[in-house]
C-alpha cells in the first residue's frame, strides 16, 4: 500500500497595512496563486483586508483577476480558487488552522530549536503528513506572536539569506517541490 503524500499550502501573513488593501496585497496574491497552481500546493491568507462584498475566496480572486495582468491576467488564482484550494483567515493568535498541516515559518533566521532542513519537510510531506509554509509578506516579516506559533522554522538559504517576498516564495515552491518530486522517484 502507498502512503498519500501530505499537502503544502503556501501561506501569507499580511504584514503590511491591516485596514486597507492595497497595491503590494495584489501583487503577492497574483504572484502566489501560479507558484501553488504549478507545483501542486494550496494557498492561505491571514489578515488580509480583503473588501467585505467579497465574503468568498472565489470572489476575491475573480476581483483580482481584473486587476492584474500578472498570472496570466489572474486566471490562475482563480482556477486555484475554483479547485478550492485557496483559503482566507483572519489573523491568528493561538495557533494556525489545523486543516492547514504543521507550520512551518520560512525564514533567513531560524530559532536553532525548531530549524528543519527542507528535506525534512519533504520527508513530512512523504510521511502523509500536511504542511504550511508561512511566509511574512511586508519588509518586516511575520510578526513575533506569528513567529511563535510556528514549531518548525525554515532557511533554504545557504547561509540565512534574506530574501525578498516573491523570491522566497518561488524558491521556498519550486526547492520543495523538485525534491519531493526527485525523492518519490527515488524511493
């Protein structure tokens, strides 16, 4: 018998402004929705200030769709959203949604007690096991509450490398991905 390999779901945290959204909330979402499409992931919000006459991710991402021209003018967080596999939450403060997988907090500054390599959450995902990998999307990164709710924290960087967000997010999917991808033909 096989073992279902788990699901990764690409998650933002807005770290920019809380009340209103804007230009750079756009932007992650049309570039985030093809990254999770193309390599098989989900995506999740938390604490975007989406418009309240947009009460579905459905609808947010149709709304973005006529607003961008990244993504192939949005079509593919749409498809990602009519496959329901894009998510919205409020900000969290006592741990992230469980349905989510275990958190796992990409960053240039992994705390030593929770670093995981990315082969080891490759190895979760082999396991059958769900993970979300959050990503801070302001120049700030995800705030300390947000920071602590994650029990594993991630660099794929070779040396704690900052990156800018749509750059860790393209390498955090694809360097995932390819090694999932090259494990399940090797065994």
């Amino acid at each position: 018998m096989t073992r279902r390999t788990g699901r990764a779901t690409i998650a933002l945290w807005n770290s920019y402004d809380p009340n209103s959204f804007r230009e750079a909330h756009r932007r992650v979402l049309a570039r985030a929705g093809p990254l999770a499409l193309a390599f098989d992931m989900n995506l999740a919000t938390f604490g975007f200030p989406f418009p309240k006459d947009l009460p579905t991710p459905q609808e947010i991402a149709d709304w973005v769709a006529t607003t961008t021209s990244i993504g192939e003018d949005g079509s593919y967080l749409r498809e990602l959203a009519s496959k329901g596999r894009f998510q919205t939450f409020p900000y969290m403060t006592k741990g992230l949604p469980p349905q989510l997988g275990e958190s796992v907090l990409t960053t240039c500054d992994p705390d030593a007690k929770r670093k995981r390599s990315a082969e080891e959450v490759v190895l979760m995902l082999k396991e059958g096991r769900s993970v979300c990998l959050l990503f801070g999307t302001g120049p700030k990164g995800v705030p300390k509450e947000a920071r602590e709710m994650a029990p594993n924290h991630m660099d794929i960087t070779f040396g704690g490398h900052s990156l800018e967000t749509c750059t860790a997010l393209g390498a955090v999917a694809a360097v995932i991905a390819h090694a999932l991808r090259r494990q399940g033909k090797n065994g």
